[in-house]
C-alpha cells in the first residue's frame, strides 16, 4: 500500500515570509498528526485530527501555525509569518484510528530552513 | 507533564557487539511504549511496542525492550547488531488516553563499524 506522501521535500524561506506543508495519509486512516522535529531533538506533536476535527492541538502555536484537514483526507499545515526558529522537519503520521494500539506511519517529512 | 528521556545521543559499536540503549520516562499512571527507528534515508518506523502482558517484548530484526515499571525505564537490546542496524533510535510514551498522542526522546543515534 502507498505510504504517507508529503510536499514538498524541502522549503527554503526568508524569516516573516510564509509557508505550507502538504500531507496525504494513508487511505482509509482516520487519525492525522503532526509533528515538528527540531536538529537533535524528537518529534514533537503539533496537532492531532480525528477526521476533519481536531483532536489535540495543545502545542500548536496558534499565533502564527495553522492547520486543516476540511474533507478529512489531505491536510495541509501553514506557518504564518515563520520565525528563524522554526527550521525543523514537519513530519506528518497517520493512523487507522484514534487508539494507541494503532501504528503510526509516518511521512518523509518536509525539512524547512528559515534564513 | 510526561518526558522521556534517553541517556545516549550517540553510540559507537563494532559488529557484532552487544546493544543497550536507555530509556527513562516520567509519569506515573499506565503507559504505553515504542521504540522506533530511523534508517538513513528513510521514514521513522516502528520498532516495537509494549501496552500490557510480558514487560519482555520481541520487535523486528531481532530488537526487544524490557518494561521495568519501578524503573520507569523501557531499555532497548540487541544481542549482536549489524551494521546495517545504523539508524537514529527514538523511544516514545503514550499516556494509555484515547488518543494516540506519543512524547518522544531526543534521540540516540547508533553507529556501526563493519
């Protein structure tokens, strides 16, 4: 089965510019999370959706991130005006559902630099 | 709130040497446990997992981890790695919610020398 797709690989922005990452999860997975990942650190979680409601948004800082999935399928995630200290990976993960015992599956993930 | 904390950030072994690499997590109700993995190049996957049962849990490629509950800690082994084991390790926690919520290390990653 095709796994979680995300676009574009790689984003190079100036700092206040804005951006958007895409993400398509597997088919038929309800459950779509992401993360951001800082150079040394783990994934951290941004924001959960359970189809097109959101979960657990509670790390997103909504100043400037946002984030949708309208149809429950795709979703995209945008920051908006980015911050020198948003260079990361923006990994997106999707699961058949909302219990742990699900597995995460997991995108390539967009790197992004903020010069 | 929850953390997980791995002691390593980078290891060092030659093949066929023994692996364990730490992981500590703070909370203090049920848990669930993963440990996954990075391969160069490639998506984080799952290695394996713990929810309940044996504390003594048998992943892919020959990893297993052991739940010590009064520890805290998930300890992953491996009793003779590869080289083609190199791969950045993360271990994660989930807070048996009903959501799949996981908190991550920071990571360790795992050289090998062929």
């Amino acid at each position: 089965e095709a796994g979680v797709a995300q676009s574009p690989r790689y984003k190079i922005i100036e700092k206040r510019q804005s951006v958007a990452f895409w993400c398509n999860p597997i088919s038929g997975h309800a459950t779509l999370y992401w993360y951001q990942q800082i150079l040394g650190q783990g994934p951290k979680l941004l924001i959960q959706f359970q189809n097109n409601g959101v979960v657990d948004d509670s790390q997103l800082p909504k100043d400037r991130f946002s984030a949708e999935r309208l149809k429950g399928v795709d979703s995209t995630l945008k920051i908006q005006p980015a911050k020198l200290e948003d260079s990361a990976v923006y990994l997106c993960a999707s699961s058949p559902g909302l219990a742990p015992y699900n597995e995460q599956f997991f995108g390539p993930g967009t790197r992004l630099t903020v010069l | 709130a929850q953390s997980v904390s791995q002691h390593n950030h980078h290891v060092i072994l030659s093949e066929a040497a023994s692996l364990e690499l730490g992981c500590n997590y703070s909370y203090g109700g049920t848990v669930n446990l993963f440990w996954y993995v990075q391969y160069p190049g490639q998506h984080l996957q799952l290695l394996l997992k713990y929810f309940s049962g044996d504390p003594l849990v048998k992943g892919i490629k020959g990893f297993e981890a052991e739940f010590i509950k009064s520890k805290f800690s998930f300890n992953l082994r491996k009793p003779s790695v590869q080289w083609s084991d190199t791969a950045e390790y993360f271990c994660a926690v989930n807070a048996a919610s009903n959501t799949g919520k996981l908190i991550f290390g920071q990571g360790t990653t795992l050289q090998v020398k062929p």
